[in-house]
C-alpha cells in the first residue's frame, strides 16, 4: 500500500508528536490550575494525528479513488461533528449517560474497524494468526462494551429499570458465554477463513455485553462506568496492534490504564472486589434487606428549625449524594453556603468516592453551581474533622454515611469505607421518607440521638432553609 | 511480524505504566472531566476508520469505514467540548492572579 518510505517517516513522526501530547494532556489534568492546559494539548495532537493521516492518504492513495475518498471523509468528519456538539452541551446532571453512550460509540467505531479488517483480510491475503489473535481481542472487546455501555446509559437515563435484574445461574450462564467467545476465537485465529463463525463470535460479544450490565444497580453504576472505559481503552489499543498503530496502542494503553485505575478506587470505596461488583452480591442484599424491620421513632424537624440550627453553628459540613443530582438541587445548595459562609461560617462539602453516578459526579455538579473547589473535601481529608463538627447536613446521600458499615457485621455493606458524620454534634438528613434507599439497606444513623430528618424534596427543602435564612437576617 | 508483535507490546507496556503514574496523580475532584478528555483522546481510533475510507477496497468496508468515522468524530468533538466545559466551571475561592 505505501510505496513513499518518505511519508511513512513524516506520518511516523507527527504520531510521535501527537503521542507525547496526549501523555502531556493527561499530566495537566491532575489539577484545576493546569487541566485547561491539557485539553489544548490534547486537542493539538488530534488535529495533528488527523491531519497527518489525511495528508497520507493524498500521496499513498490510489488516484481514481482518493477524491471520492476524501469526500466520503469529509462527510463523516461533519456528520461526526454535529453529532458531538450536542452531546458535548447536555446538561452536568446527564454527565454519567453522557460519558457511558460515548464509551459505546468509541467501542463501535473499534469494532467496525476490526469487522471490516477481518473480511477485507479473508477475502484478500489472508490473516495471519497474530493478526487475528487481537483482532478477536479488539472485537470481543469492543462488541460487549458497546451493548453494555449502552445498557448502562439506558439505565443512567432511566429509559431501562434502573432495578437489577437477576436469574438463577446467571453468573454461569455468563462465564460459559465469554467461554463461547473465547473458543470461536481460538478457532477462527487457525481458521480464519471460517466466515461463518465470525459473526456469531460478534454476536456472542454483544449478547455478553447486555448480560453483563443487567445485574447491575444504580450504586455501582461508577464502578462499572470505570470498567467500561478500561474495556473501550483496551479494545482501541488491541486494534492499534491489528493496524500496527503505536499512537492507537498507546491512546488505548492510556485510556485503559486511566479506566483501570478509577476502577480499583471505586470498588474500593465499595469495600468489594472487581469480580463481586461484576458477578452481582445484590442478590445477597435483597435477602438481608427483607429481615424484620420494626417502625422505630425518628426526630424530624421543619425549614425554620433547621435553619435556626444552621445559623447557630461555627462549622458545617454538607455531604451531598445522587439524591442532590435527582433533586437538580445543587444551585439551591450553593445559595445556601453563600448564605451560611456569609454569616462567618465555615461550610465544607465531603465527597464520598461512589457519591453519585460515576467518579468525581458530585464534584462537578458543584462546580458547575460556582461552589469553589478548595471547599470540596475527600472522605480521607474530612473524616478526622467530624468530630469538630456542629452540624452536618446529608443531601440525597445514604449508604455512604452508614455507621453499620463499620460496626454491624451482617450488614450488606459491613466494611465500605463511609464519611463519619454520625460523630458530629447534629446530624441533619434531607431525604422524601422513611422508605430504605436504593439497595433497601436501613441506616441506623437516622434513629440516633443527634439526629433529625428533615422531609421533603432536597431542592424545596434547602431553598426554604435559604429563605428562612436570609428572612431571619434582615 | 514477529518483531512488530514485540515492538508492539514494548509500546503498550511502556503507556500502561505511564498511564498509571501518571493518572494516580489525579485529584478525585477531576476524576469525570478526566474520563471524558480519556474518551476524546482513545477517539484516535478515528485514524484507523479514515484509512480504512481511504484505502476504498470494497464497499462494506466503505460503508463501516464511514460509520466508525462518523463514531469516533462525535466523540472527539463531544468529549473535549463538555471535558473544557466542565474544567471552566472549577473556580478556586481563593482570587486568582490573572
């Protein structure tokens, strides 16, 4: 295909080039200073890459064809673009099924790639076994992260039930699927002329993908959004190998490491392991959920009160979780730290690794409602303040302020890691009721002294709390 | 073949350790916007999908050539406009020195 070594050596070096900034964009991005930065840089090598590839394509190809080619291009390219616009300005609340449709179209445009590989090798010189060894990888890969991201997207969107639905065997059922695909892999990588078993391994891949995310529940959506960016990474480098590609290898090595890592931080703020959060315990949670639960007194308190006792502290933590996502109450949070930090209080915001959809939700949806981020605390930096707390306030979070998570041993999350707001001097819960959340898991936190649960929606509720605020002070 | 096969994984393995050093350096508070700038950057895969239109074998590679284009461009367009969104919205309260 490419006779000019010259451009081969040109195309090769912008690669490189486009390579160290990607490095370099994801070195900016540890902190709000320089992140900006890494866009820019990022962006640069794109164009770069993109650029290089168009401008090779123009000496290599062949004459008769390359300006239809570079039209056909052209249009992908634009029709590409006003898809991404919108899907670039959706809302901050929608940034979890935003980020899990474009792991699903990243792992697409993988597999076609690797489809339209594998028949343009048989039909032409052939494949050789290494070749089609991660060409398998790359479309197994890519197949189940399509359907599974886009189930967790339906789920995210609500468009599926959020519930997790589970049979009996389900895991084997699953295993013995994945056992499938390996197989006709193995097969096809000596044979890879058996076009008939190709689609079926697809198949396979993309009926895995749906399986895989349909035991899974709203909670451990962040884990499984990691999860999914690892297998989309993963599956773009194991098509670099097919294209030998070293900028796809090592954007997709990038990628995959960065899902891997968020991963691991996620089902470690679970207190599970990778093959429990895939291989669903919730089946276990339900069961423990359904022992007796007797109606036992609770202290509840109104807008005004609340308010009082707010006005009256020196230092209040706020703990938001998914329910302040829910409510779209994080604006109405934000008036209520301006409101409290302007009376010279000291107002801070702790933020449970899963608090949310997917990793660092919270902190985004409080960015965007203009809370400084200095203010936003990780559990390790404010768990040792509790204690000189006067007041924390938890907005639509439950599991993650659980005290039974650290002293009941039969509790279904005995051992998660869990912000220790029950040590502070008030507790405050805004929740709609009594009802146990999402997992069906009591919160003992609730029925203790300290304790008073504030009913009602998280966005009216804090607004009157605002209200009550600022009508007290005039 | 051999040898690209090895060249390969030497690439892959070198990025998969700088890609874990430097990503455990990240601060959770960017841990989404880091996602969505990952998703526009393994959008590279656009390459791929362009020399396959490019390269016109026969008209189904053409055709899946097209769609994997049109994919990963919504991606790259669509995560780097919502990855600087979000970064424009993380202000310190601290007055910054610009």
């Amino acid at each position: 295909m490419t006779t000019f070594a010259g451009s081969q050596a040109f195309i090769g070096f912008i690669y490189l080039i486009a390579s160290a900034l990607f490095i370099l964009a994801l070195k900016w991005m540890n902190a709000p200073p320089t992140a900006r930065r890494g866009i820019l840089a990022g962006e640069i090598g794109m164009v770069l890459a993109i650029g290089g590839t168009l401008l090779q394509l123009g000496i290599d190809g062949k004459l008769e064809h390359i300006a239809i080619s570079y039209g056909w291009i052209f249009v992908a390219l634009g029709i590409g673009t006003a898809i991404g616009i919108p899907l670039g300005l959706v809302q901050m609340t929608a940034v979890p099924q935003r980020t899990a449709l474009s792991h699903a179209f990243g792992a697409f445009c993988v597999t076609l790639v690797g489809t339209a590989e594998y028949y343009l090798g048989v039909q032409g010189p052939g494949i050789p076994a290494f070749k089609m060894s991660v060409l398998c990888c790359e479309v197994i890969l890519g197949g189940l992260t399509v359907t599974g991201s886009l189930m967790a997207a339906g789920k995210l969107q609500e468009v599926l039930p959020q519930r997790p639905i589970t049979f009996k065997g389900q895991n084997f059922f699953n295993l013995s699927l994945l056992a499938v695909a390996v197989v006709i892999a193995g097969y096809l990588v000596h044979n890879p002329a058996a076009t008939h078993l190709y689609p079926v391994m697809v198949g396979i891949a993309l009926l895995f993908g749906v399986m895989l995310v349909i035991p899974i529940g709203g909670a451990d959506m962040p884990t499984v959004i990691s999860l999914l960016n690892s297998y989309a990474g993963l599956s773009a480098a194991a098509m670099g190998f097919v294209l030998g590609n070293k900028l796809l290898i090592i954007a997709g090595a990038l990628d995959g490491s960065s899902g891997f890592i968020l991963s691991v931080i996620m089902s470690k703020a679970m207190n599970r392991s990778f093959t429990n959060v895939l291989f669903g315990a919730f089946g276990q949670v339900a069961a423990a959920a359904a022992g007796a639960q007797e109606a036992r007194p609770v202290k509840s308190a109104s807008p005004d009160e609340a308010a009082g006792i707010l006005a009256a502290a020196s230092k209040v933590v706020i703990v938001p979780g998914y329910g302040m996502a829910v409510a779209q109450a994080q604006h109405k949070v934000r008036e209520l730290y301006d409101s409290l930090s302007k009376r010279g209080i000291d107002v801070r915001f702790a933020i449970h690794p899963v608090a949310g959809r997917m990793p660092g939700h919270m902190n985004v949806l409080l960015a965007e409602a203009d809370v400084p981020y200095d203010r936003l605390m990780e559990m390790d930096d404010i768990n040792g303040d509790f204690a000189q707390t006067d007041v924390s306030l938890i907005i639509g979070a439950n599991d993650v302020t659980n005290p039974a998570a650290k002293t009941d041993q039969s509790s279904p999350i005995y051992g998660m890691p869990v912000l220790d707001v029950e040590k502070s001097h008030t507790v405050m819960v805004i929740k709609r009721s009594m009802n146990p959340g999402f997992a069906g898991i009591d919160n003992p936190l609730y029925y203790m002294d300290q304790t008073l649960m504030l009913f009602g929606d998280a966005k009216v509720f804090v607004s009157n709390i605002v209200k009550e605020l600022s009508g007290g002070h005039a | 073949m051999g040898s690209a096969l090895i060249d390969g994984l030497f690439v892959f393995m070198m990025a998969g350790f700088i890609g874990f050093e430097v990503i455990k350096r990240i601060s959770p508070l960017l841990h989404t916007p880091l996602m969505s700038i990952t998703n526009a950057l393994d959008a590279i895969a656009v390459v791929g999908a362009i020399v396959l239109v490019g390269r016109h074998e026969s008209r189904p590679a053409l055709i899946l050539g097209i769609l994997a284009t049109i994919a990963a461009t919504s991606n790259i367009v669509g995560g780097f406009l919502i990855t600087d969104r979000m970064l424009r919205m993380f202000k310190s309260s601290r007055p910054t020195k610009s």
